[in-house]
C-alpha cells in the first residue's frame, strides 16, 4: 500500500505578495502619466505650430502669385477655408492689411486658446500671446481683412504668429 502525504501549504499568493505587486503596478503608472500627458501636450503644441506656419506661408503665396484688387484684398481669397481646407475655422483666424503705399502687407494667423503658448513657442520661436482686444488695437489705423469662420471675443486669449511680406505689381 502507498501512503497518502496530506500537503498543508495552499497554492497562490499571499496577501503581501499581491499588495507588493500592485504598488509596483501603481508606481509605474504614476512615473508613466505625466510623460505620456507631456507627450500628448507637445504633440498638439506641434500642430498648432505647423498649422499656424501653414496658414502664413499660404496666404503670402497666394498674395504673391494672384496679387491684389483695388481694395488691397488678396484676389481669390474670401474665406479662411480657401487659404487651406483643414483648419478648423472657430480656431484659426487670419487678419491682414496693408502698411503702406509700397504694399507692405502685414499678417497676423491666430489661434483662439493660449494654454499651450509655452510648447507652441518651443517649435515656432516668433509666436506671441496676448488677448484679442489687445491685438486688434495695435492695428486701429488701419483698415483690416478677416478671415474667420466664427469672430473672436474680446478677452479672448490667442496665440498670433506675425508675418510680414510685399507685392510688387
């Protein structure tokens, strides 16, 4: 006859084991977030910049190969969506005006919202941020173009990128 052996030990994990586990899980997570946030912070910062950079080289050639009316607006453009098609037009604006008799054009591409100016600013070095009410009065003097889907509140804050450029005609 065989004898029997009866194992006492049970099969698992302890509670200390399982509780170790889980503040490893835990601190993990914890050390993970806020890159996982940061990465996701800079990767919108990036669009806002490269749609902002867009935007600006897009009106200048459209300036520069279709030229301007009588009105000094650029020829060809009415809308926001005819500058560039995938730019959300509540967000982005383009205001532009002329300077002065040798058709100096100053541009000015904003986007509604500053809390990513800091990040937006590490990939487009000439972005600014102030409000609405205080952009627009820099330019009281002159008579402007807007390019907008839905206007801008006063105190809204923006991010605006400047562009200067000239049309020889």
């Amino acid at each position: 006859m065989k004898s029997v052996q009866i194992h006492s030990k049970k099969k698992g994990f302890s509670m200390i084991e399982l509780l170790i586990v889980l503040s490893i899980i835990a601190a993990l997570i914890a050390l993970i977030v806020p890159i996982a946030m940061n990465a996701s912070q800079k990767a919108r910062a990036t669009e806002i910049a490269k749609n902002m950079k867009t935007l600006a080289d897009s009106i200048e050639r459209i300036a520069l190969t279709d030229g301007v009316d009588n009105n000094e607006k650029i020829k060809g453009i009415d809308s926001l969506s005819d500058v560039a098609r995938d730019v959300n037009g509540s967000t982005y604006h383009i205001i532009y005006y002329v300077t002065d008799q040798v058709k100096t054009f100053d541009a000015y591409i904003v986007h509604k919202g500053n809390n990513l100016f800091d990040k937006v600013r590490e990939v487009l070095s000439d972005a600014s941020s102030t409000t609405w009410s205080d952009l627009k009065s820099r330019w009281s003097t002159y008579t402007p173009v807007y390019l907008e889907d839905s206007p801008l509140e006063e105190s809204d804050n923006i991010i605006y990128y400047k562009i200067s450029f000239y049309i020889y005609q």
